[in-house]
C-alpha cells in the first residue's frame, strides 16, 4: 500500500472509470496538457486521448450545456470547473436542464453527469476562487451534492459518482488536495455514496462536517480531550441528500450538535440540519444544535481568511457554547 | 447630436469570403502595422500615427515604467509578498497605445492583466497590489480615474462596459468625435468564447453603444492555444454581429493607438461599437501560479522575442529620432525609482481587519450582521493577552 494525496487520488479514481467504461469522458477548461491547474486531471489526456479527455472552450455554460448533449447520446460527462466561483456561468445549465431533465421527461432521460468543483478558502486566493456554493446547488431538487474528506474517499466517491445516474455535483476540498493517506485499491469501498462516516467515535457532543472541515474538526476533537471531552466526528460525505439516520443515531447518543462548514451561516447546510435534528431528536438534545460556519459575508480578501474560516479554536469554542447548556 | 435608441444603422463591414478550408486563428493574417518589429515607420492606407517623436518618448517611457512596475510585482510575489501576480509581459503596446488613445471623459473596464491602462488612466500601482496581496479587493474608486475595477470573472465586465456605454448615450455623451464619451472593454482571446461576450456584442450592436471591444489576442487562454477558442481571426467575428472589427499588430504602440483612436472616435461620434484584436503574446506564465513549460515551447516565445513592444520603440529612437543614451538611462533610472517606491509602499500597507469588512455588505448594516460583527469581535478579544 502507498499514501497518495487526495489530488492523485482523484486523479486514480478518473482513471479507474475511464478504464473501466468507455463511455467516461473528462471535460473542462485547462485539463488537457497541463492537466488542470490543480493537476487532478494529470497525464489523463496522454493515456486516453484528446476525444475522451476534452479541453474546452473557455466558457462554462458550454461545458454544461455540452455535457447534457453528450448524456443524452450515452455518454458520461465528467466535467471539470476550475474553480468555485466560476460554476456560475453555468448555472442555468445546471439549474434548469441538468437537474430537471429525468423529471419532467418522466424518468425516460438520465443525466449521469458528474460536475467537479474544486471549493473552498484557505489557500491565500484572490476573489471567487475561495467560495463554498454547496447550498446553491443542495437547494434544487434533481441534483445530488457530495464532498470528500480524505483520499481514500476521494478515490472511491469519484468513482461511484460516475456511475450514479443521477447528476452530482462533486466538491473537492481544494486546500486538502495535498493530504496524504494509505489507499488500498483492491479493498472496495465500505460504504455506499450517500452515507455519512463516522470518523471518531465520542459521547459527549457531536461534530457534524464534510470536506475541507473534517480535517479540521479531527484535529478539535484531538484538542477537546485535553478539556476532558469526548467528542465524535461525523463526515457526512453527501450533503443532498443528508444521510439522516447516521446523524440521528450519533446526535440521539450525544445529545449535542455542533454542524461545521466554511459556507455562510445562514441558510447553509448548518440550518439544513439543525432542523431537521431539531425535529427528529428534540427529546434527546440537552442543547440547540450550533453552527460554526463562515460569516454571512462575501469571501473576504485572503489576508483575513483565517479570521472568516472555522479553525480550531472556533470549532473548540462552538464545542464550548454547545456544553455550556 | 445623439438619438436615444436605436442608432444608425452601423457601418457593416462585408463579411470574408467563406473559406474552403478555414484558416487557422493562429494563422498570421494582415494586420495594421506602423512600426515594424526592427523599428521601421511603415505607412498604412487607413490608419496614420501623426504625431511627433516627443509623443513615441512618451509611449517608450510609459511602457518601460510599466514592465518594471510589472517586473517589481512579480518579484514581490516571488518573495511571498503577494498571493499572485498576473504579468503584462509582452502586452505593454496593446495597453498603453489603447490607454494613450483615450480622452479624460472616456470609461475603462478592465479584466486582472490591465497594469498599463491602469497606468495611463493613473491609477497608483499600489491600489493594483492590495487585490493581489489580499488586503482588498480592488481597493481604489473607479470615478477617479475613468478605470473601473478588475474583473477576474472571464468576460464578465463586456457586458458592464456595454451597460456604461447606453447609458453614456442615453445622457446624449455621445454625437461629437472629440467631446464625446466612450467605452473601452478589455478582454481576452479566451474570454471570447464566453456567453457573455457573445452577449455583450449583441447588445452593443443593436443599441449602436459607443463602446470600444479591445481583445489583447495573447495566443494563450492558460494553457489552451488560441485554435481552442476560435477557428476564424477574432476580429472577423464582429461582421457576423454587424460592426467592424480589425486586427492591429498588438507589439506596435505606434499602430494600437492609431487603430484604437479611430475606434473611439467612431464610438464617440454615435457610430456604434468596434472590435480592436490586438495580436500579441503573453510573454510570461499566466500567472505566477502557472507552469507553462508543462504546454508550450520555448521556440515560440523565442520567436516573439523579436517582436518585442519596447525594443523596436528604442530602436526607432535612436536610429531616426536622434535620442540619446542619456534619455533612456534617465527612463530605467525613473523605473528603479518607482520600483522602489512600490516596493516600500507594498511592504507598508496595512493588514485589513475583518470588522471592516462586515460593513460594506449592504449600504446599511443588517441587525444579523451587526449582530455577527459583535460576535466576531467579542470572540477576537477573548485571544487577547495570550501568547
Ligand atoms: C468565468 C471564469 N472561468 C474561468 C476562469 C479561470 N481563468 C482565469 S484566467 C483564464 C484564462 C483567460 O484567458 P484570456 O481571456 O485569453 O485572458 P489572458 O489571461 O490571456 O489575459 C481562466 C480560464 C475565470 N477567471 N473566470
Ligand atoms: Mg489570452
């Protein structure tokens, strides 16, 4: 077994579909020669050619739009957008065809379209290239939203994204493209796509985040012990759909909920679930479910990233307010 | 004077003959030209550089002071002092000849790589450099100097300048050549295949808005040649949307003001919307997060080497304007000098707070805002006095 980065895992995983199904084209702007500009794509172009690994023009409306075509001709369209902030050209692709397509053809049409968006702060960016859009997408029904936390994951969601005949809009955490983890290719993977993670087990609050967070929120939870607590970590992997049975069970056995992301506060996938725990779990909770989450700001310029994202110290201290009831 | 909408019908240039084989965009077709690459005034039939050698100093000295003001950034960037730079290498002519061409009342939209229109429109290159460090986001009010903000979003800002240039018609700017107003939009090779653009052309068309389409064609969209966006010139796309379009040899000071004057005069005189293409290389890696070993080869920019924008300048100078060493000793020396002072004023500026910028979200304040800024600030204070 070798570590790999969360980067080549990906890259691993395309290759891994383009392998195994003809069908799989990749997409996107810059991803041919230079292999992406975060070289997720690396080397695929050499190996498969340039009618299965395409350099588009440079407009994303296009890459979408184009992408639904070649669906409907059977093919599945792996696209690439550069990075978050630039999904928005396409969004009315996304928005009104992609994710309405198989419903109002009456299920007679799929779109097994995977959109890859490279997302999230912390990589000292100028504008849009640090932007967390996951609820713009999570909020339309026909679309499915993921987003890994470590390689392992990154390696196999890729790969059960393509096969999903639903679209799915794939988030890579872009500042942890370069964790490493042990990958094991011939171990399938141990769980389905739309399943949340238990990432560490705990009884005293828990943790609930994905992407770019996990990281974050395993290493709080490492802090926390020296506070004596004990607290479990869930990676919800899927974000549209929620898996609400593994958040329930974790909330209903903690009783406490803290839900981290780097998106705004409201209206994020925080208010998502403090709803819906809310709901569900409301005789088991000792506290409200809290959010630690960006502010309700555009990104700010990068000089005052670590002030606008959660970091340890916000998560401990969310952990705190949670206790505190 | 100007009507209200719509225009005159535009001046249709007449479409090319559809070629059986179409040429390739990178394919060198005609361009105006005036100063050869070995620094040769040529004459064109359509366009004239009428002005004295006083004015070329002046171009020669813009451009240089812009390459070293660009050559400082990089550096700073090299140095961990800002998160990115995107270089104008190469690109000094096509900017400053445009810049040069507008009168004070004229509008500028930029994309990241204008340094040197925002040089002549005399935006401090310091205000250039907070985007880049991360202090603001463009920090500098685009009133001041005619230059509105950088736009990173590909092709966004077309349609803005198009939306400025109606409005400057709908306040009857426009009907005089010289006291008119107009509009430039700044672009790229690649930013020509954006919706937006196509978009932008349009409207320009149909409402005969004074705005001035300036396409830098660098012959690189990152890593994508410019074959990937475009099988015909760029420029001969403006016939199919009903308004002249030119190629101008991009590395030609001397040629990009000539071509881009007549633009804006045509713009504002009510005459509608021209594409300039620039033809010229981007001499440098996209940004300075880029890799271009990793998709193009050195012979090219070898070869572009020798068109080089402020080379042939220099040798026009010297060999028929009878200037001196002294005058371009003085010119590097100045650029030094202005290095340093960015330089200093780059290290100096101060680190932004977040509590600032919970401000500007809306005009006022929300209480959920309001009430996320005190969180915010009573939270920052519970770190102080620890190590
Ligand atoms: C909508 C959008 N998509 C993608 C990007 C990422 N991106 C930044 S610059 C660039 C290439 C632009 O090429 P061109 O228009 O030729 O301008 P140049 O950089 O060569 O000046 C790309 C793809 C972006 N900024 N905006
Ligand atoms: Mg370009």
């Amino acid at each position: 077994m070798t570590k790999i980065t969360l980067g080549k895992a990906i890259n691993a995983g395309l290759r891994a579909a383009m392998e195994k199904d003809p069908k799989v084209i990749v997409m996107g702007e810059d991803i041919g020669k230079l292999g992406g500009v975060f070289r997720v794509t690396e080397g695929l172009q050499k190996d498969f050619g340039e009618d299965r690994v395409i350099d588009t023009p440079l407009a994303e409306s296009g890459i979408i739009g184009t992408a639904v075509g070649l669906a409907l001709r059977g093919y599945r369209p792996v696209c690439e957008i550069q990075f978050d902030g630039f999904v928005f050209p396409a969004y009315d692709q996304i928005i009104n065809q992609v994710a309405k397509m198989h419903y109002r053809s009456m299920g007679k049409i799929r779109m097994p379209i995977v959109i890859r968006i490279p997302y999230g702060g912390g990589i000292g960016a100028v504008e849009h290239h640090s932007e967390s859009p996951e609820t713009l997408f999570a909020h339309v029904p026909g679309l499915k939203v993921i987003s890994c936390g470590d390689p392992v994951d990154a390696y196999w969601m890729i790969q059960q994204a393509i096969t999903s005949d639903d679209p799915i809009v794939f988030f890579e955490p872009k500042r942890r493209y370069h964790e490493k983890a042990e990958l094991d290719e011939s171990t399938p993977p141990s769980l389905p796509l739309h399943k949340a993670k238990v990432v560490r087990e705990g009884t005293d609050a828990t943790l609930l985040c994905y992407g770019p967070m996990v990281k974050t929120c395993l290493q709080a939870a490492e802090a926390a012990v020296e506070d004596g607590r004990n607290l479990e970590v869930v990676d919800l992997r899927t974000i549209a759909p929620f898996d609400l049975a593994t958040i329930f069970a974790s909330v209903k056995k903690t009783r406490r909920a803290v839900v981290v992301h780097e998106a705004p506060y409201s209206f994020g996938p925080g208010s998502e679930i403090a709803a819906r725990v809310t709901e569900e779990c409301f005789y088991h909770l000792e506290a409200p479910v809290l959010r630690v989450t960006g502010y309700d700001t555009p990104y700010p310029p990068s000089r005052m990233e670590d002030d606008y994202l959660p970091d340890l110290d916000r998560v401990l201290d969310g952990v705190d307010r949670v206790m505190g009831y | 004077m100007s009507e209200s909408v719509p225009g005159p019908a535009p001046e249709v240039f007449a479409p090319h003959e559809a070629p059986v084989s179409p040429p390739q965009a990178s394919e060198e077709v005609e361009f105006v030209q005036l100063l050869t690459p070995e620094g040769e005034r040529v004459e064109h039939p359509d366009y004239k550089f009428d002005l004295d050698d006083e004015t070329i100093k002046g171009f020669y000295r813009d451009m240089v002071l812009v390459r070293r003001i660009d050559s400082e950034a990089t550096a700073l960037q090299r140095q961990g002092e800002l998160g990115l730079w995107a270089s104008l290498l190469g690109q000094e002519a096509a900017q400053i000849g445009s810049g040069r061409a507008l009168n004070k009342k004229d509008m500028v939209f930029p994309t990241y790589r204008e340094h040197g229109v925002a040089f002549c429109q005399g935006v401090n290159p310091l205000n250039l450099l907070g985007l880049f460090r991360g202090v603001d986001q463009g920090a500098w009010d685009p009133k001041d100097n005619n230059f509105h903000l950088y736009t990173i979003v590909i092709g966004a800002q077309t349609l803005h300048a198009t939306g400025y240039a109606m409005g400057q018609q709908r306040d009857h700017a426009i009907g005089d050549a010289e006291n008119g107003e107009a509009t430039i939009a700044y672009f790229g090779d690649g930013a020509s295949s954006q919706g937006d653009v196509n978009e932008a052309f349009i409207w320009a068309s149909v409402f005969n808005a004074p705005v001035v389409f300036f396409c830098q064609n660098n012959q690189w969209a990152i890593s994508e040649p410019i074959d990937r966006q475009t099988r015909i010139p760029l420029y001969q796309r403006a016939a199919g949307f009903g308004f002249p379009g030119i190629r101008v040899d991009g590395n030609d000071v001397l040629a990009t003001y000539a071509v881009t004057q007549q633009a804006l005069k045509r713009a504002r005189e009510g005459s509608g919307p021209t594409l300039i293409e620039a033809y010229t290389y981007r001499m440098g890696a996209h940004t300075t997060s880029d890799d271009p070993t990793k998709y193009r080869l050195n012979e090219d920019l070898e070869h572009w080497k020798l068109k080089d924008p402020i080379e042939r300048v220099h040798a026009y100078l010297s060999r028929h304007a009878g200037v001196d060493h002294d005058f371009f000793d003085e010119i590097d020396a100045e650029g030094d000098k202005i290095a340093a002072e960015l330089r200093a004023g780059c290290l100096a500026l101060p680190d932004p707070v977040l509590t600032d910028f919970f401000q500007n979200v809306y005009v006022e304040e929300t209480p959920q805002l309001a009430e996320q800024r005190d969180q915010f600030v009573a939270y920052a204070a519970s770190f102080e006095g620890e190590g």
